[in-house]
C-alpha cells in the first residue's frame, strides 16, 4: 500500500471557540498539558478562531453589544504551537473590525501558515474549501455562520465593481404560527399602525418582492417577521435554499478533492423547547431545526466530520450515516476579558465616560460578574472532541470536558484544563441529556466521554 492516507485511519482532536488574546505557552499544569499533549499528539487539530487578527492599526470597531475581538498576530503561532492545524473564520468577530479587518485577518493567518475557511475578499473565496496536509491525508474545511448582520456576507466581484470582504453565510428564515384570532389581531396592528402601506409603497420603489412582500389570507409580515396561519401557536426556521446549495456544492467539491471533509457549522440559534420558560440561555437545550436539518445535508453532501460552536455552550451529539454531528463544542479559548481597548460607544452604553477603563466596563456589564457569562458555570464547561476512524469508518469519538476557570479571577479563567471530579461530571451530564433526543448514548471512562457507536 504505497500510501498511508489509503488506510483510511485517522485521529482528529475537535474543539469549539477559541477567543485567542494571550500567550498558551508558558503554562505547565498537567490538566493543561494532558489537552496540549492531545492535540499536538493527533493528525489533525481544528479549532473555530473567534477573533479578527489584526494589528491596532488595522481597521475600525464596528458597533457590537458583544466584545468586538482582536488577537495580536503573533498569538497564531500560539496556536500551531498548540497543535491547531486549521481554523474556521466563518463567526461573528471576524467582521468585528469591518472588511479591512477581514482582509487584514486573513493576511495574517496566510502568513503564519495557518489554513482558514469560512471568510474571504469574495464570497466565492469565502465559500470554498481550505485544506491541509497530514499525515493521514489531506483534510478540506467548508465553514459557514448562520449569526451575522446583512453587511457581514461576503460579496463577489462584478465585471464593474470589485467584491467585499466577510463570512461565507448560511441564512434561514424564521416564521411563527398562530391561531385564526392571533392572525387577525395582527393583520389589525399592521393596517392600524400604516405598516401594510408601508410595504405597498416599498415595493412602488426600489424594493423587491422579497423584501416587502405582499401578505395574503393565510399569512403576512410584521416587523421583519413572517405569520402563518395554524391550528397553534409555533416557531419553525428553515435555512436559506440559495446559501443551502451554494455551501453543498463546496462540500461535494472537498469531497472529490480530499481524504477526509470537515463542515464547520457557526450558529448561535436555539430550537423552540424552553423558548417560554427558559430564564436564561442555559436553559435552551434544543438546537434550532435548520441547523439539525443541514448538518444532515452535509453528511449526505460527503462531510466526514460536522463540528459545530458558536452559543458557547456545548450542545449534544449525533451519529448521522455513521459520520459525527457535534451541534456545539462550546469555549476552548474564552479569553474576551482580557483585550486591551474597547470603543467609545460600548462604555457608553453603560454610562461611563472617556476616563473609564476596561475593567470597569466589564464590571459594568456583568454587574460585578453577577450576570452574562461569568454568571453560569456552564459556559465556561467545553468539550473537546476526539475522533477516531479507521479503515474509513468512526471507531471512537471521545468526549474531554474542559474547566475554564469559572469564578476565577479575569486574569486566570478563560483558558481551558482538563476537567476533573465535580466539574467534568457536570459537563458531561449536560453533553449526555442534550444527546439523547438524538438516540446518542454517552458513557463514561472516567473523567472522559465515550460515545457508545
């Protein structure tokens, strides 16, 4: 057997967002090593890079009510030391300093020599496979978010006008059903309040029918959001046709140019379970159905591997035709608290003036850490996923949870160990339960878990 990719085994070691903002080298602790070790140790290391790479002089902080996240360049080598061998960009910081932020992130990552997928000067570029050289073959990453604003899309060049740099987008659609009586009170507000002759006189203008659609006895738009008409009330989403067969066609094309086919899934959306009762985002359990329903696609399109991240919260587990889904690995890297500068207009959300510094503005927003993320432990409980094929098949996949630091100061959370005892057993109940309604069994080989296959 002349080559060794012909084998079909391969080891890969998954992990979700890593918001990259200080050295990883220095550090020595064995449940740290233990993950280094992992990584470095596997054919190949992914990780979805949260951040816009750049130097402070390259481009402008959009407006965010999150942390507009910026990572020295020289911190990539941070990362390959770590044994990251490709990353998704396809998030919503990676346009958090605008296109030239973009450009500039891309720049600096090609010349590292870290691969990336996910974000490009086009959207063609954007949409297309990265891939990497391995030991077990050549791995192809797609990548793409369902979380981010219209300017945020890539856009391709024209004959006349050149492209914009951004993310390669995987929209969908969200609309609610309800009953006879609540289409009609609604249908009531919107002729009362001029807003279905706002959107008749959008489309005598420059609109299209798209966006501003005519209504109809069964449905109508409200607000930017889509009523049905049913028998109950209800929340569906359904992801965007074109992006859809847009992102399956690279997958399709990875697949006939690779080993081995990585889709990378950014999203930040949940499913309808809890949406009435839920207090917080912990409580939403359920990942949202166009993101099920793709995740699928792209296993039956030829993915290998689907990993996804993005509510920085793990989410569960599937084994679809034999290949993994992993819905959300949650935090890797969550070190957002410790950038050096954040915009004007974020410390005037909060009412503090020019003299105020970062500490007090993350003071502020958490309330003294009473609030957001450091308020729940489990967003700072990750889970890094170890994939095992061999002879082209998934013979193991093996679940690390990770205790990043929650309640400790700023300083020292946010960068990940391996977890132990009481903490490893909550991450992994919370992998177990968000599993089962996907018929996934997850056991237990101590502090680690073992998908049963």
């Amino acid at each position: 057997m002349p080559y060794q990719a012909e084998n079909g085994d391969i080891t890969m070691a998954l992990v979700g967002d890593a918001m990259l903002a200080r050295a990883l080298q220095p550090h020595r602790e064995p449940e740290w090593l233990a993950l280094v070790n992992l990584l470095q140790q596997s054919d190949l290391g992914f990780a979805n890079l949260e951040t816009t790479v750049r130097h402070a002089h390259e481009g402008w902080a959009n407006f965010t009510q999150g942390t507009p996240m910026s990572t020295p360049p020289a911190l990539i080598d941070e990362l390959r030391w770590l044994g990251i061998d490709i990353v998704s960009v396809a998030n919503n910081h990676v346009t958090d300093y605008g296109p030239s932020g973009v450009a500039a992130c891309l720049e600096h990552l090609r010349a590292r020599g870290l691969p990336c997928a996910g974000a490009g000067l086009t959207l063609t570029e954007a949409r297309r496979p990265a891939y990497v050289d391995t030991a077990a073959g050549r791995v192809a990453l797609v990548a793409a978010t369902s979380f981010f604003r219209p300017w945020n899309r890539a856009a391709d060049s024209r004959p006349d006008s050149p492209g914009r740099p951004g993310i390669n987008p995987l929209g969908f659609n969200t609309s609610y059903t309800v009953d006879d009586a609540a289409l009609a009170a609604l249908r009531t507000v919107s002729d009362r309040l001029g807003l279905t002759q706002e959107r008749a006189r959008h489309r005598a203008q420059f609109y299209s029918a798209a966006e501003a659609p005519r209504d109809d006895a069964d449905s109508l738009m409200l607000l930017g959001s889509k009523f049905r008409r049913g028998p109950d009330f209800g929340v569906q989403t359904r992801v965007d046709t074109r992006d859809a067969e847009a992102n399956l066609a690279f997958i399709r094309e990875a697949r006939k140019q690779a080993d081995w086919v990585l889709f990378s899934f950014h999203n930040h959306e949940f499913g309808a379970d809890g949406r009435l009762t839920a207090a917080t985002e912990v409580e939403l359990g359920e990942t949202a159905g166009f993101v099920v329903d793709f995740a699928r696609a792209a296993v039956d399109a030829g993915a290998d591997v689907v990993v996804g991240h993005g509510p920085h919260l793990t989410m569960g587990v599937e084994v679809h035709r034999g290949r993994p889904i992993l819905y959300s690995l949650g935090n890797f890297l969550f070190q957002n608290e410790t950038i050096d500068a954040f915009p004007a207009e974020a410390y005037e959300r909060f009412g503090l003036g020019t003299s105020a510094t970062p500490s007090q503005f993350l003071d502020a927003r958490t309330g003294g850490d009473t609030r957001g993320f450091p308020a729940a432990p489990e967003f700072w409980h990750g889970c890094l996923a170890q994939c095992d094929f061999r002879a082209g098949r998934l013979s193991g996949l093996r679940l690390v949870p990770l205790d990043l630091g929650h309640g400790r100061p700023r300083a020292q959370r946010g960068r990940p160990l391996q977890a132990r005892g009481e903490v490893a057993d909550q991450a992994l109940a919370r992998m177990q339960a968000l599993s089962r309604p996907f018929g996934t069994a997850i056991g237990r080989d101590g502090d680690i878990g073992v998908v049963r296959l």
